[in-house]
C-alpha cells in the first residue's frame, strides 16, 4: 500500500505521545496492511478451513493468512463468525477475565454489532442484552447482525441515550463503543485521515461527555462500565475517565494483561485514587488503534429493578397467555423457558426468566427487534421466519436438506434451481450443518424464502 500521509497535529500529537522512536516505528506500522481477522460463534458448530493463528486475548478470535470472499462464503451468512478488529475482541478478556456477573447489559453506540455478538455470547442464556443504535439506518445493520449469530438474548433498539433516564441504575453492565475521532482507523480508513483536526477531537469529545454524563447513571449498584474508543489521544480517553469519576461514584478496575500482548496500560489519577486504561498501538499489537477502560459503581449506588407489571400493555406488542404459550411450544417442539409476545401478526420469543426486565425496557425504548421472531400462523399453515431459521433454537418439525457449496449460493442468491430428492411441503436449507433458510416445495415448484433485501449480489 502506499504510504499513509499524516496530518501535521496529528504528528505532533503522537510525537509527544509516544517519543521519536516510538513513534517512527508507529508511522511504519501504519503503511503496513492490517491482518484480516474473525471471531466465531461458539453457539455454531463450524470450524473454517483457511489457514489461522489464534488472537491471544481472544478464545474465539483467529487471525487469517489472507482474506478470502466472505460473501462467498454460505457459512458468514448463516452467522457462523464475525468479521471483526482484533484490538476490539479484547472485550471478551475483560468479561471472562473479571467473571462479570450475567444479568441484563446494554451496548448503548451498538451498530455494527460486533461487540454485542460478543456481549450476546458471554450471557447466553443468562441474560439479556439491550443493544441501541440512534441512527435508524444503522440500527437495521445492527437487527441483521443479532438475527445471523442467532442466540435470541438481544433486544435491538433506536434511540437516543436521553431516551434510557427511565432506566437509571437498571443495567448490571453498559459498553459505550464511543463515536470518536477515529484516529486508530487511519490506516483502514482513509476519510477518517481526512475529517481529523484538533477541533474534530474537541467536538468528538464534548458528544462523548453528553453520552457519558447519560451511560455513567444507567448502571446499576455493583455493575461495569466499560468505555471505548479506536483513537490515541488523551482528550477522549483519559480525559474521559476523569469526567466520569467527577459526575459519578466509580471504583477502578484493573485487567490483567499478558506481557506478549504489548498492550500499554496506562495509569489516571483522580481524587478517587487511580484509574487504568488500556491502549492498543499498531506498531506493539497486532490489531487496529483501540483504547479501553472498566470502571465499576460501588454496591451503595442505587440499582433499579424491573418490578412486577400487572397488565402488560403496549401500543403494538401484546404479551401470549401462559396457556397460549404452552400450546406454542408444544405445537413447535419449544421448550418451557420461553415468554411470547404478538408482533405484526408475528410471534416471537424471549427467554422466560428476563421477560419481566425485557417488558420494563419495552415501555420506554423503540424496538427494533427482540429475542427470535418465529413466524405467522395462517389458518392451519405455520410460516416460519427467517430469524428462527438462523437462530440456535430447535426446527425439530421440519424437514431439513444438505446443500453444496454452488447450491448454497444460488439460494443465497435466490436463484431457480432444481434439487432432486427435496422433500415437499416447509424445508430447512442447510450448508456444512448451519441452518441458511427456508424453502417451500409445492411439487411444481420452489418457493425461496429467503429474504431479498439479503440476496447476494455478486
């Protein structure tokens, strides 16, 4: 690649950041080629062929030798990995490292969704997980994300985080992947090189504050709060940590970190004793520019409950009957620890034990999806969904069939094709054991349920 042109204060930053040899040996790094890496979903039973080294902070992460076609490839859209930085999957360190109590979470800044996957897969089914995007386009890329790694603890929702005040103490963890100046993506992202200025990091950071002076509160008495940004500059990082142990109670919390890993921790004081940060430079780590840090409330600060809400109501969700809901499950081979609710004419599933916590959020955010939707009844016909079909939970009533690589891409694609042997009536279409969809065999014909808006294009 061609070498990567700086912007002079952005230079001059580093330089006093990092030292003059430091920082060439960070220029250098900055014109290499980032690896490719990926996380698999431990709820998915598949294990990639391509040539990998495993990222030591992460145990579902790997590295590839070369970046192949993902759109290619059956297995990404049936949600069996995710694309994803590899400074980023240091989240999963932190949870497992610090054995973080299961409960109900948010990613308050959650679009794409890679941190929420990760969120998603350390609560399985111990938890719920509130996932929020305030840009309604991003927010539909965040709902295909949670549908495709398919474990059904997520509730999507579009709103602001003045809309969360309600919710105040509600949440046993909140990440903030914070909007930032983007520094640690200059070698990816050439727009980002662009946009940057010292005035872009002062505005970056007066949003973060507005956004932190809402998070700070949400969490509850006893729960995480952990704050990130894929930039270098202390304005938006250290300086952050400062402004959150000024507005509110927090204790510091301490990573441990493997000496290999050439992650720099970095050391705040505060008149509440000193906090630590964790940097990630491209020069040390092999990863992008990422900066993170975990603070925790004191158990004294006050924690909200869900309580009991008699009558659920909802402008447009309403809540199945305990009677209703055992038919359901009996009816679709579910088991008992299912809560239902009508959407749309939809049907959809969370898990029983959060249903109160999920009711309570439902009254103040917008959804956007939750839990699995599993599909419509009409008359005597169930029309299963393409949620259910991605998600972990059993299709025991339907037949299933064994597609090969060409014939994978040509469903994904939605093209015609002839399957000698396919059984009639709802199909679920399989490729290497992973669910991709759903076909109806009418005998005459096929009809593709997969959805348009997912068809690959290539």
């Amino acid at each position: 690649m061609s070498e990567i042109q700086l912007p002079a204060d952005f230079e001059s930053q580093m330089l006093a950041l990092l030292g003059k040899q430091d920082f060439e040996n960070f220029k250098a790094a900055i014109n290499r080629t980032p690896r490719t890496a990926i996380r698999l979903n431990p709820s998915k039973n598949f294990s990639p062929s391509w040539p990998k080294n495993p990222i030591p902070w992460s145990q579902q992460g790997f590295f590839l030798e070369e970046r192949p076609s993902f759109t290619l490839d059956p297995a990404f859209h049936a949600g069996a990995y995710y694309v994803q930085e590899a400074s980023s999957m240091f989240i999963e360190h932190i949870l497992k490292s610090l054995e973080i109590p299961k409960g109900v979470y948010l990613d308050l800044a959650a679009a794409p969704g890679g941190k929420s996957t990760i969120l998603s897969s350390y609560l399985g089914n111990e938890g719920l997980l509130v996932a929020n995007e305030v840009i309604q386009s991003r927010a539909q890329i965040l709902k295909e994300n949670a549908v495709k790694w398919g474990l059904g603890n997520i509730a999507v929702t579009n709103n602001d985080p003045d809309h969360f005040e309600p919710l105040e103490g509600f949440f046993d963890l909140v990440l903030v992947d914070a909007p930032c100046s983007g520094e640690g993506m200059f070698r990816k992202d050439p727009q980002a090189r662009e946009e940057w200025s010292l005035d872009h990091v002062t505005l970056c950071a007066s949003r973060q504050k507005r956004i932190m002076d809402k998070a700070g509160a949400l969490v509850k008495g006893s729960g995480y709060l952990i704050y990130s940004t894929c930039t270098f500059n202390e304005q938006e990082n250290e300086a952050m940590i400062r402004f959150l142990t000024e507005e509110f109670a927090f204790e510091p919390v301490r990573i441990t970190l493997d000496s290999d890993w050439k992650i720099v921790e970095t050391e705040v004081e505060t008149p509440d004793g000193k906090f630590f940060g964790y940097r990630f430079f491209p020069h040390l780590v092999e990863g992008e520019g990422f900066f993170i840090t975990v603070l925790k409330r004191p158990e004294s600060a006050s924690s909200q409950e869900p309580g009991r809400i008699k009558d659920f109501k909802h402008s447009v969700l309403k809540s199945l009957g305990e009677k209703e809901d055992k038919t359901l499950e009996a009816e679709l081979g579910l088991d008992g620890s299912g809560k239902y609710y009508s959407l749309n004419d939809s049907i959809f599933r969370i898990n029983r034990e959060f249903f109160r916590h999920f009711e309570r959020i439902s009254q103040h955010l917008s959804l956007r999806y939750f839990g699995v939707e599993l599909g419509k009844k009409q008359k005597n016909d169930w029309i299963p969904s393409h949620e259910w079909a991605l998600s972990v939970l059993p299709k025991s009533g339907f037949a299933t069939f064994k597609l090969d690589l060409d014939q994978a891409l040509d469903f994904l694609r939605k093209n015609e094709s002839i399957l000698p042997d396919l059984p009639t009536g709802w199909v679920l279409m399989t490729y290497q054991g992973l669910p991709l969809g759903w076909v109806k065999n009418l005998g005459n014909r096929l009809n593709n349920y997969y959805p348009k808006d997912w068809r690959i294009r290539m």
